[in-house]
C-alpha cells in the first residue's frame, strides 16, 4: 500500500490477525509459583493438554445440543427463502401484507451463553443459506440511525468478503458516502445480486454454489429485550415496505418468554411479522450433559472434590444458570490444581502415569509420602512392609504404580454403578437422592451413601415398585454394566439376567391360588351359622392378613433391592476415601470460592486499609492503628474517615490528612514553597475524597454544605 501523499498525514496499517501463542511469562511464573519444582514445565504441559482435551470436548457437546435448533432454524430460512425465489402464492400474499420472516430463539436467562450459540449460527447460516448476516445488539442501536449505520456496515463488509475485493478501504468509502437508509440498502442489495449473478454465469460453473440466487438478508437481534420499542417499531415498519424488493429475515434473540415480542411491539407492527417460535435445550440439561461428559468419565483424569463441584453447582443455580461460566471454573480448578499441587504431575492418562512414576525423584517420593491418604494407608500395613515404604524409593513407585492402577480402576465402576442406582432411584417419589445425577454425585462423594436416611427411605420406595418398573430398570442397569470399561461386572451382569429371567417366569398361577383361597374361605363363612364360629374365623382370617407371606415376586423384589445395595457398598465408596486422591482429585474450595465468590466491599477495605497487602511493598508496613505517609492518598483518607462519626467536617479532614503527610518534613522548610506545597496537598486531598465518594463511602451532605456524609459502618 502505498503511502504517497501531497498533503503530510498519518497512516495506519492494522497488523494482520495472527494465531495467540502461549506466552512464556506464563510458563514462567507457573514454574516459579509455589510447590515448584523440577517437573513444573512437564505439569504446565499436562495441564495445557489435558484443558485442550476438555476445550475440544465441550465445543463438541455444544456443537451436538444446539444441532437440532440451527438445522431448524436454517431449515425455515431455506423455506423462506425458497418462497421468495419461486415467487409462490404464500410469497405473494406475504408480499402484500408485507409480513416479514421472523424466527424467536428462545434462549434463556443465560445471556453469557448467547453469544456462542449466535455464533454458531451465523456460521451455519454462512455455509448454507446466505453470506449476508447483520448481528445487532442494543448497545450499538440507541436510535433508528445507528442501527442502520451498524446493518449496512456489517453487510458491506459481507459483500466484500464475498466478491473478494482487493481494495479493503472500498467498504469504508462506500458507507460514509452512502446515506444510510433503507433505500440504499436495496439499491446495494440488487448491484451486489445482478453482480455475483453476471460472475456465476460468466465463470459457467461446474458446481452448484452454497447460496443461490438472490440469497436473504438476516438480521440478528442478539438482546431484543434490551432494544427500544421505538427503535424496533421503526425498523420493522420501514423494512415491512421494502419486503418486496428486499427478502428480509429477522431472527429475535429472547431470554425470557415470546410475550415480550407483543409487549415490546403494539398489535399493528407485530402484525407485520410471520413469527415462528423455536425453542433451546435447557441450561439446566446442558449442564447436566456437561457433567456427564467431563467428570462421569474415565476418558479424563482430572476429577473435582464434593465441596468444589458444589460451589460450581451453586454459582450455576443461584448466580447466573451460564454453562459457559461453569466451564471456566472447571478450568480455573484444572490450573489451580497443577499449580499448587506437585504431584499433580500424574494426573494424566493410566500409561503416562506409570512411566513418570518410574522417573520420580526422590524429592517427588517424599511429596508421595506426605500426603495424608498414603499415611493412613501406610498405617494399615505390617511393620516390614511400612519400613519399605517409607524408606525405598523403588519399592514405593511400584506401590504406587499399583495404586494409580487401583484409582482408575475405582473410578471406572464407580461411575457404572452410580449410574445404575441414578436409574433405581430418579423415578421415585419426591426424589430422595436426587433427579439429577449430579445431585447423587455429589452425595456419594461426600461420605457413604448408604449410611443417610435419604438413601435408606429410597430403599423402601425401591421396595414397592411394580414388576413393569423394574424389569424395565434391571434391562437399563444391564445395558450400562454391558458398556462399562470395567470387567468386575461380569457376574453382576449375569445376576441381573437371571432376574429378569425369573420375572418372565413368574407365572399368575399365585393370583389364581389367591382367588381359590378367597372363595373357598366365602364358602367356609356361607356354612357356618352359628356366631361363635363367625367371629371364630373372621379373626383367623384377620390374623392371617396380618402374618401373610410374601409372594414370589415379593421375594425377589426384595432380592433385586439387596443386589443393587451390596453394588452400591462396594463400589459407591468416597474418593477420599481411596489411597492416592490427592493426585486427581482438587478439592481446595477456599481457593475457588475466593476466586468466583468476589466479596468487593471486603476488597476494597482490606486495599484502603492495608494497601500492603496488594502492592507488596515494604515501605507501606505499618502497625494495626498507625497510618503511614507512605501509603497512597486514598488510604490516608479512608483511615481518616474511618474515625470519624456520621458527618465529616471536611477542613477538619484536610487539616488531618496535612498532618500525616507532612509528617516526616523539615520543620525548616522553606517559607517561600509553604503555599505551593499547601496547594499541592489540597489538591491531592480533594482528589481522594472523590475517589472515595466514586466508591460510594461519602456522600455530600445537604444539612451542611462543609461536610460530608459517611455510608459504611463497621470497617468493611
């Protein structure tokens, strides 16, 4: 590009996009963190890998969950679209009504997710139905202007992607010259259409192209909710009269209910509209398909703690419902958890593990040895063996291997068998244990299920199912033992068969017997007159009904019940209960709750109060009630104001905060600088008492115009 001119003037070349690479300072400071060692670089790497594993993942999930509402979505504007090439009759009676094609996506609440599922469907729309796509959102379209200048500029750029100009300034010379209106927006429709028609027929092409002839113009409303009813009216009216020159496709981004649509719009211009309403997965499922993927498996190492799992649980369900947000907790504790733990070296795949335990040094066995679960287990053997464990390194990799082998092997029944008792107990009533899996997750790591009362009022329920309900859980328990990893199920699986085997068995010769008993005991009572012998046999029957046994089916119910107990005591145990967890499991929830719990205000006086605390400098070290005059302006000020009452005499407070400062001067000073450093120091003053009323720790006050209000008690 040339930068010849007549007239002097600056030019701007903007750098080309260029992939992100890892910076090294990260690197860095993850190697010279805390517990750092000499395999820091090789835990970075882990731990860079194992987040691209899970990265590739979730996008995968993402992609599959909103596949059916893109292909429908793209299937109505083929419709549309359609409908506007053939010029069918619905077009044309659209056309003189002038109703436009509208598609409501409701989201949900979780706006954060938005813009990933927004940008999944512009790329589908790219690839199938039409290259120009406008997304708006609220912020940029205060009025009818702006939103015009904003449409015409997206869909100018996705012209000049199409035809491949060489001249990247065309786009921004066009849009300031042209005037933005809806005229012009079809004057540039019909000479970008009649030119990519006169290029396709000229190159005579060989196949057919994604967008066809006259391709629609979509607009995007990503937060309809947040326009204004003026701006929408007037956009809709006016592209409603150009419709017929103009194919036109609104799609409405909602995040609480259709309704808003006539609620934000009066009758006569939603009448203008052809709406069609199509509806999301929800967050709550997705998050539920999100924990299924990445901690219910054995694909990946990494798993969370109970208490951590519940935080992020929590944040999900009390904060913000963002599947998006959940996920970068995950990988806050994937970093957090390489970062601070040394062994977390061996969080990785069961072969890699094995291998790096053979490399471990003897720093690295020590650390093996510290941790609290491969005490307790040294404790549980003999002497001999504990003298070997905690004194040869070689013996300990080879207990060690053995243990890693023990956890993988863990965790890949645990999750079968904690599905088969989700499928036990989600059905039943008032959901004892929970209707989501995670909720049973969640118990199950925080002690011994089956020592709660929730779990023992489950077995009760279990107890009355009907015999459809539970041949119908056994045949699901089989099929998820079948597909298990583990090979510790083969017999559970064939005791399971032969359940049900012997539910099809059970023939109704029993309800036949009952009814035998029950006429023959009619009969009995027909022939005994006499009322001793009535009251005689009505209470043998009653005693009878009260001691009566159990059926056939009744008895292996309650065998079917006890075989899934036996399963679940064996296989449901605590992670923390398994030797080694420290090494997969992250279970610091301090440390989580500290990063995604923000206490502001707490924050902001522990800054004020004890800047130290964040600058880490030494000058700023101070006793508890002492104020340094080292210390910034503002928390001179802040621990100023915290002596003082309800209302604050500002020249009080500007003689104070003088004094401090000026504390460690030369009583000899010169006289002739008193004035300017006075002036100095009120400006300074005025500039933090400012800083503080941004805060929001002052307020002016209306009884007296010298002072100010104080609005925060209690030091935080």
């Amino acid at each position: 590009m040339s930068t010849c001119s007549v007239s002097k003037g600056c030019f701007v070349f903007k750098p080309s996009p260029k992939k992100r690479r890892v910076s090294q300072k990260t690197a860095i400071y993850f190697r010279d963190g805390k517990n750092g060692s000499e395999d820091s670089e090789l835990r970075f790497d882990t731990c860079q890998s194992l987040w691209n594993q899970i990265k590739l993942e979730t996008e995968q999930i993402q992609e599959d969950l909103n596949k059916q509402l893109l292909d429908n979505v793209v299937s109505f504007l083929r419709r549309s679209h359609s409908e506007f090439q053939g010029k069918t009759t619905e077009w044309t009676y659209r056309m003189k009504s002038r109703e436009i094609p509208t598609a409501a996506l409701v989201l949900g609440v979780n706006v954060t997710d938005h813009d990933l599922t927004f940008r999944n469907l512009s790329e589908a729309l790219q690839n199938n139905i039409t290259p120009y796509i406008a997304l708006l959102e609220a912020k940029d379209c205060s009025g009818i202007k702006n939103l015009m200048q904003k449409l015409m500029g997206q869909l100018m750029n996705c012209s000049t992607d199409v035809a491949s100009l060489e001249d990247e300034d065309y786009v921004q010379v066009s849009q300031n010259r042209i005037r933005c209106s809806m005229k012009s927006l079809v004057d540039w429709y019909e000479s970008v259409t009649k030119k990519t028609d006169s290029e396709t027929l000229s190159k005579k092409r060989t196949s057919s192209s994604k967008h066809q002839q006259s391709p629609p113009v979509v607009v995007i409303f990503k937060d309809m909710e947040s326009f204004t009813t003026k701006v929408l009216q007037d956009f809709i009216v006016i592209s409603s009269q150009h419709i017929c020159e103009l194919p036109l496709v609104l799609i409405f981004g909602i995040a609480t209910s259709p309704m808003i649509i006539h609620s934000l719009l009066p009758h006569s211009v939603s009448s203008l509209l052809c709406i069609e309403l199509f509806q999301s997965l929800s967050c709550k499922e997705h998050l539920s398909t999100v924990i299924d993927k990445l901690l219910l498996t054995s694909r990946f190492p990494f798993k969370l703690g109970e208490k951590v799992l519940q935080v992020l649980i929590n944040i999900f369900l009390y904060h913000d419902f963002s599947v998006w947000n959940f996920i970068r907790g995950f990988q806050l504790c994937i970093v957090e958890h390489f970062y601070s733990q040394p062994l977390s070296v061996l969080c990785c795949q069961l072969a890699d593990a094995k291998e790096r335990v053979n490399s471990l040094s003897h720093d690295q066995c020590e650390n093996v040895r510290r941790l609290p679960s491969f005490r307790r287990y040294v404790e549980r053997q003999e002497a001999e063996k504990q003298i070997a464990l905690l004194t040869a390194d070689s013996f300990l990799k080879e207990t060690t291997q053995k243990l890693l082998e023990d956890l993988h092997v863990y965790h890949e029944n645990y999750v079968s068998v904690l599905r088969c008792l989700h499928v036990f107990t989600c059905s039943l009533p008032k959901y004892p244990l929970g209707k989501q899996i995670r909720e049973l997750h969640c118990a199950c790591l925080e002690n011994r299920v089956w020592e709660t009362e929730d779990y023992e009022s489950s077995l009760q329920l279990a107890r009355m199912l009907n015999k459809s309900d539970l041949e119908t859980i056994l045949q699901q328990c089989v099929e998820i033992l079948v597909s298990s990893a583990g090979n510790e199920f083969d017999k559970a699986v064939e005791k399971l068969k032969e359940f049900l085997t012997q539910f099809q068995k059970l023939e109704v010769a029993e309800a036949f017997q009952e009814q035998d008993v029950s006429v023959s005991s009619q009969k009995e009572l027909q022939k005994k007159t006499d009322l001793y012998h009535l009251q005689k046999t009505l209470l043998e029957l009653k005693d009878s009904r009260r001691s009566k046994k159990l059926t056939k089916f009744e008895m292996l119910r309650f065998e079917v019940v006890d075989y899934i107990d036996s399963l679940v005591r064996n296989y449901l145990v605590p992670a923390d209960h398994k030797t080694l967890h420290e090494v997969v499991y992250f279970n610091t929830a301090s440390v989580l709750r500290g990063h995604l719990n923000a206490a502001p205000r707490i924050a902001l006086h522990t800054a004020l109060n004890n800047p130290y605390n964040y600058l880490k400098n030494q000058a700023l070290k101070s006793d508890g009630g002492s104020i340094s005059n080292k210390a910034p302006d503002i928390c001179i000020v802040y621990k100023l104001h915290l002596e003082c009452g309800r209302l604050i005499n500002l020249v009080d407070w500007l003689e104070a905060f003088s004094t401090v400062v000026t504390a460690v001067e030369e009583p000899n000073a010169d006289t002739a600088s008193s004035d300017q450093v006075d002036d100095i120091i009120h400006a300074r003053f005025i500039r933090a008492v400012s800083e503080l009323e941004l805060l929001g720790f002052i307020k002016p006050s209306k009884q007296k115009t010298d002072h100010v209000a104080r609005l925060t008690w209690g030091g935080c």
